[in-house]
C-alpha cells in the first residue's frame, strides 16, 4: 500500500491507497498546538503511524514542501522549518519502514489527479476548489462537518490534500508504465 502525506507542523494529512488503487485510510494527524519541539511532533506521529502495523506500506509519496515565498504564511523561518520537519518525518519513515520518498509539487499533482480542474490564478480558495474536485470524485468519502459553524473540520484539506499527493502517484506511475511499454515496442 502507498502511504501519501501532506506534511506541516499543525497537520499531517494522510492516505493510503492499496493495489487497486482504492481509497485504504483517509484521515489527519493534528498535533498538539502547545507543544512546539519538532522532535515530540515527530515522535508523535511516528506513534500515530503504529497504527497501520498490519499492513504493509510499500512505497511513500509526499507534498514538496514549500520552497519559496507565498503569501503571508511563507517567511524564511516557516520555509526552513517545513524543509525540516518534512525531512525529519520522511527520514523517520525511511528507517522505520525502508521506503524512499517520491516527491510531489503541489501544483503539478492537482493537474496529474484533476486534469479538467481550473483554479483561476489568485484564488482565495484553490483548497476548497480541489476538495470540491475530490469529493464528487469521491462521493463515498464521509467528511466531517464542524457543529458550530457547519464547515469542513479542519484537518480535511490536509488529508485531501495526501489524497491529491496518492492519486498524482498513481497516475504518474500509469504514465510511466505506459512509456515503458512503447520504448519496448
């Protein structure tokens, strides 16, 4: 099974695909907002992942994590401690489970997983935008709905977001396999 993560220091979003490429685990690991050391955060979710012990994860795919300024929530501090904790997170999985990571921009990932979706440049909302995508893509997948404000709970973008990672994975392997078969014809 392919374990596909959109990694930040609040939450990780997480989805695991099986061999038929089908939707295995769709969910979210917030951390503890109090605690701000990387070291418990990851020996936090590396607990969390304890969770999937009987089965067997074969391979990793992974958010890039941001790389340059972006709006208001991209200072040189919070790239460098995304770059951080994404290696620390991937390193941990690496030497707990022997997979390597395969890493996916963002942007490109969504035109792999949503070819049709156009998110108009500037959007407020591209997240929204592509959850809208998933969920009609997905119409089982139950999301949860906060009882105060009636809006997605926070985390689901996160795991939509792993999903996105999941589904650029597959079709990017689809693709490879393809190429490999004309070469050999």
């Amino acid at each position: 099974m392919t374990i596909n993560l959109d990694i930040s220091t609040s939450i990780i979003g997480v989805a695991i695909f099986n061999e038929e490429h089908n939707i295995h685990d769709f969910t979210h690991f917030k951390f503890n907002e109090k605690d701000k050391n990387l070291f418990n955060k990851l020996n936090a979710f590396m607990k969390f992942l304890e969770k999937y012990k009987d089965i067997e994860l074969t391979e990793l795919a992974v958010e890039e994590p941001l790389e340059r300024f972006h709006g208001k929530f991209s200072s040189s501090s919070v790239i460098v401690l995304l770059q951080k904790f994404n290696a620390m997170i991937c390193t941990a999985i690496y030497l707990k489970y022997g997979l390597e990571p395969v890493f996916y921009n963002v942007k490109s990932a969504r035109k792999l997983a949503f070819p049709t979706l156009i998110i108009p440049n500037g959007h407020p909302n591209a997240k929204h935008l592509v959850w809208e995508a998933f969920s009609k893509a997905f119409p089982l997948i139950h999301f949860e709905y906060s009882k105060k404000t009636f809006k997605l709970v926070e985390g689901t973008y996160d795991s939509v977001d792993a999903a996105v990672i999941g589904l650029a994975h597959i079709v990017s392997k689809i693709k490879n396999k393809q190429r490999q078969i004309l070469i050999q014809s």
